[in-house]
C-alpha cells in the first residue's frame, strides 16, 4: 500500500535542515545554542508556523511546535527529537524523529484533520551532550532533573558555561526552571529516532518498535600530576598525568566483557594538558561511557573505575571521577508498544520490537509520561558520522507509523 508521507518533502527537510552545519565538509557538526543551531532554530520554526502550528520557545530553547485538539481538557500528544548533533555525525540523527513530527502536522493540515486531543512537535537542546556534556540534558531539564546551579557548572571545551551559552542565546538562565513540565501536561510521548545499528537493514524490516532502553553512565575522569620540563626532569621525579591515565586507560578495556556480553564501555573525548611536547602533562582529563541493560552492572562498571583511578593515583597523582549522567535502564510504555505495533502492521510493514543500545529523550521523558520509540533503519549500522543514511522512503514508511498513531491517539 502506498503510505501517508510525503517522500520528497521529508527527504527536503532533513536535506535543508542539514545545511545548519559548524563542519559542512564533515558531516553535521550543531552543538546548542550555536549560531547554526539557532539558524536551524528558525528554520524548523518556519515550518512549524507552516505546517499551521502555533510555536513557542521554552525557558532553554526547546521549540513547541502546537496544534489544538477541539476539546481544551485533554492534554496533548507530544512528538519530537534534538536538534543537536555530535562533532561530525550524521544528518538523521535527531532531526528524523523531528522532522516526523512536523510531517504529521503538515499531514493533520493537508487532510484536513481535526484532533479531539492536541498535538505538540518538539526540538530539544543537548541531547548528545557535545557542548556541556552528560547528554539528555534538554529532556533531563524539562523533567526537573537538572539543579539551576549546575547551569554555571555545566562548561564547553572552551570554558563557556551553560549560563553564558544561554545568555548569548538570549535566554535567561534564571528562569531555567520554568522550562519544567508541568505534571500531566501532556498525555504521551512518541519519538522516531534512526536505529544506529544493523539489526533492522540485516534482516529487512522496516521498523523496531522499542521496549526498552540500556542504561547509561557517563564519567568524567581528571587525573592531576605535575608540569615538568621533558628533558631535564628525572623518570623517578615525575608526576606525569599522562602515564596514571594511561594506566588507568589500558585496564578500562577488559572491564565491560568481566561485567556481561551486551555492557559496553567507550572512551570518547581524551585531553592531555598543557599540551606541549616537551613538556611533562600535569592534568589529563577523558570520558569513560558505560552501557548494559541492568543497572547493578552499570553500578559495578562505576565502583570498577573509581578503584581503578583510585589505585593508579600514587606517586603523587591525585584523580577524581565525575559523573557527569546516569540513566537506569528503561521500559517503554507497553500500551504505546502495542498501538505502534497494531500500526505497523495494519500498514504492511515488518516489524520487530527492539531494546535499544542507543540513549534517547524517550528514556528521560518516559518518567513522566508513557512514552514510545520507534528506530527505522540505519545503512550498514553506522550512525554519530558523516555516512550515516536511512533512505526517505524507510524514513517516510517509519512516520506512516508516527502519523497513524498520532492519528488515533488524538481522535483525529
Ligand atoms: O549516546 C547516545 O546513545 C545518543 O546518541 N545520545
Ligand atoms: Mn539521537
Ligand atoms: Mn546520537
């Protein structure tokens, strides 16, 4: 059967939105409150004022975009993804799940539907983490789990806190905090999010319909020793950072297969300061990722690395380790399941329900509202760089799912 999206038109919104690039010779590079993340801001704003939604700015830059359901009572229905990429990833990766959001609503006014319940389309901040850190920090703060003091703690590579970021964005980060839902102010969450994987390309479906999220930790690890000239400082007199670092580093390796067969543990961002070849490091800082399916593993792999930097710190390094997120492992909500199942399948699709490896705003939003996830395929698994690709019509096929469900979950 033919679907509902229109194919070119999604395919010409993921493309143009993919302009809003710091690296356009480099796959999509938009970290928060940047100048290309505030043009690609404004851009989904034009089609959300298009597509015949009233929009609002919330308190740290996530975009709503609304449509009213005839009876005021019933809280809406909320669809959305980030609008925030990693250094260099793809052009899927966030703006898929967006972009469904704002075909559903140019599919509510092309049909001339007419909702009982609303429907909101939402663009979150900082999902990826790549400018402050952590990840799910625009979901984590719509859920009233981010302190406003950690707005000024929260910095970039560059030193820049949140707060300022903010401030150079035009917001207020005193009022942060209004940008938390208010209790039951919507009735569901649904988002369609690329898999990043090959399980569904491998065994040709088209869709997952996801059950359930791993938990995440991510650590900041800082080990200090002390500056020192290359060449006339003595091996026995060091304090080199780098050494205790990578003492640290070669024992992370062999922790994720000592924990169980799906945890898995990445060491993505290393800085080796001050920086100069001949001179000794006196502060090393990286990033340790640690994902399973059970949270007493999660737990572990963190006890695990806090030993680990504690027994490298002698000879008078000294090391800390931050966490900078942890989010448990995560059901989905079972009725969303089944009505994104019943979906796929009354439209022909194949189908599989699916945990997901990948972190997502669903598993922060899920806390406070039953929440749904749908993947569609990735090429050849990749995804978080320039060759990440879902062809627009798996994509097209995937909001065919979003739409019917919207659809039905609003009366329409
Ligand atoms: O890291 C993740 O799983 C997601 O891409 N933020
Ligand atoms: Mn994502
Ligand atoms: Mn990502």
């Amino acid at each position: 059967m033919t679907g509902y999206a229109d194919t070119r038109r999604v395919a010409d919104l993921i493309e143009d939105l993919d302009q809003f690039t710091a690296t356009p010779e480099n796959g999509t590079t938009r970290l928060t409150y940047s100048a290309e993340y505030a043009a690609a801001r404004d851009f989904i704003i034009t089609h959300m004022l298009r597509a015949g939604l009233e929009v609002r700015q919330d308190a740290i830059g996530n975009i709503f975009g609304r449509l009213a359901g005839s009876n005021p009572d019933l809280a809406p229905v909320l669809v959305g993804s980030h609008l925030d990429s990693v250094p260099n990833g793809g052009r899927f990766d966030g703006p898929a799940g967006i972009i469904a959001g704002l075909e559903t609503a140019y599919l509510f006014r092309d049909l001339r539907l007419t909702p009982e319940r609303g429907l909101e389309v939402v663009a979150m901040i900082e999902e990826e983490g790549a400018r402050f850190g952590g990840g799910l920090l625009g979901s984590r703060m719509l859920t009233g789990r981010v302190a406003p003091a950690d707005l000024v703690e929260l910095t970039d590579d560059h030193g820049v806190s949140m707060a300022d970021a903010m401030e150079g964005y035009g917001l207020d980060p005193q009022k942060a905090v209004q940008a938390v839902l208010a209790p039951n102010a919507y009735h569901s969450f649904l988002e369609l999010h690329i898999e990043q994987g090959p399980v569904l390309e491998d065994a040709c479906q088209d869709v997952a319909i996801v059950d359930r999220i791993v938990g995440i930790a991510q650590l900041k690890v800082t080990i200090w020793g002390r500056a020192g000239h290359a060449g006339t400082t003595p091996m026995h007199a060091r304090r080199d950072a780098l050494t205790g670092a990578v003492a640290i580093l070669s024992q992370l390796s062999g922790l994720p297969v000592q924990t169980s067969k799906e945890a898995v543990l990445t060491v993505g961002k290393l800085e080796v300061l001050p920086g100069g070849a001949n001179v000794i490091p006196d502060l090393v800082n990286f990033t340790v990722d640690l994902r399973a399916p059970l949270a007493k593993d999660i737990d572990w792999m963190i006890s695990c690395v806090r030993d680990i930097v504690g027994s490298a710190c002698t000879g008078g390094l000294t090391g800390d380790v931050e966490e900078m997120l942890y989010a448990k492992p995560t059901m989905l909500s079972p009725d969303l399941h089944r009505c994104l199942t019943t979906n796929a399948r009354a439209l022909g699709l194949k189908y599989r329900t699916m945990v997901s490896g990948a972190g997502h705003d669903a598993m922060i939003i899920s806390a406070v509202m039953p929440t749904g996830l749908i993947f569609v395929p990735s090429r050849d698994g990749i995804s978080h760089a320039p060759e990440e690709w879902t062809d627009y019509a798996q994509l097209a096929r995937g909001i065919d799912v979003i739409f019917t469900t919207i659809r039905d979950m609003t009366g329409a």
